[in-house]
C-alpha cells in the first residue's frame, strides 16, 4: 500500500511552506533515504542527503514567501505549481516552477524534479 | 541540439487546444514515432500509435474547451497545467491535470505523463 491521496498532499504543503519558512533540515526531513533531487530538471541529480541539504542550505538565509498554486496526486506520484518569492532589498523575485515528486509509503519524498528555467524568474 | 523553448511551448499550446477541439487525429501528428502515452500516472502505459490514437479517439464525439494554465520548459522537458471542460447536456464536467512531456528535437512529443486522480474533477 502507497501512501494516501491525503498524506501525499500534505508532504507537498509541508514542502512549499518549509522551502520558504523552515530551516533546510525542516526540508531535508521530509526526504526518505536514497531520494534524489534534479532542479532544475536537466542538471545533475543529488543523490546524497548531503548534497540534497547543500541545495536547500542555499535557501536558508533568503527572506521568502511560498504559495502552493495547483496539486495532482496519482497514486504515489504528484504534481504541483507552487510561487516562490524571494525579498532581497527592494527587489522581489518570484518563480513558479511545478515540481514532480514520487513517495515512499510514509509520504516521504523519494525523487523531485523541479519544471523551470531562468525565463520564468520574475523580478519586481 | 534539443528542440528550442518557443517550439515546445508551441507544440504544448496546440496540445491543450487540440485536445479539446481537434480531431484524435490532430493530437496524434504531435506525437513522434515510439511515443508513449501514460494518462492517468500509473496506468498502463500506451506504447503504439494505434493505443494513442484510441485513447484520444474517446474525445472526438465530446464538447470540450480547454485553456493552458501555467507551462514550465526545461530543457527538452515540461510540465504543464491546463484545464479541459467538457459540456453535456446542462452539465460541466472540469479537469484541470498537469502533464509532463518530453520532446525530440523537432518539438514533438516523445511521452506525456498526465498527473490527475477522480477526485479532481469538477461536476457543475
């Protein structure tokens, strides 16, 4: 049995709220062991829990808000476009990518690849 | 060299207008030779052209619109969100999944993984 539809969409708000709010441990936790990260799609995938919380210590000195915008769960598989704004000054830079991630039977994470590219970056 | 940005953006715009309002037909000639269709995620996987074709021949006889929603390239991959309404009698029946598709370098579409589950339809 995979997790459920409901445990499934919980991980994605965990995820979205704690990229922008949590400390990248808070984010590195709702990973599974062996889980892989590529983002953005097409770079080098991580491998390594050290790597993955490498990737997401970058974030952890930024000012950000997060909105979760569209989730499609199908079985242990999901989809999801979610708006990442970061603060820097005056300047605000928001990106909307929509990650796929699969799940273990927790709802842990087990693999997310990350849709964007630096087009879709908007600067206000 | 992968197929540009604008053709694949291209090649996604036509889909979700396609899948609405062109023939099965249409919609297969964006596919290339060797395709594979996996529509919901977790279903069986179409790997001919004559499974691809009867999978979108069961929307030829429906009226449908559709709009792209939110669309997302990277590389020779996106992901995309869009909404497909289908009208019968008095009813309206809305699905809004997101799709994931890989293309050659033509633009073409090489596989498309549909994320959606029953629960995200909407009857009005």
């Amino acid at each position: 049995m995979g997790a459920s539809r409901e445990t499934i969409l919980e991980t994605i708000q965990s995820y979205v709220d704690l990229v922008a709010t949590g400390s990248s441990a808070d984010v590195v936790a709702l990973y599974a062991d062996g889980a892989t990260v590529e983002d953005p799609v097409g770079s080098e995938v991580r491998t390594t829990r050290e790597s993955i919380a490498e990737f997401y210590g970058a974030l952890d000195s930024l000012e950000q808000t997060s909105k979760l915008l569209h989730a499609r769960v199908s079985g242990n598989e999901a989809a999801f476009a979610f708006e990442l704004v970061t603060k820097a000054g005056d300047a605000t830079y928001t990106l909307a990518p929509i990650d796929v991630m699969t799940f273990d039977d927790d709802g842990k994470i087990t693999s997310m690849r990350a849709f964007w590219s630096g087009e879709d970056m908007v600067v206000g």
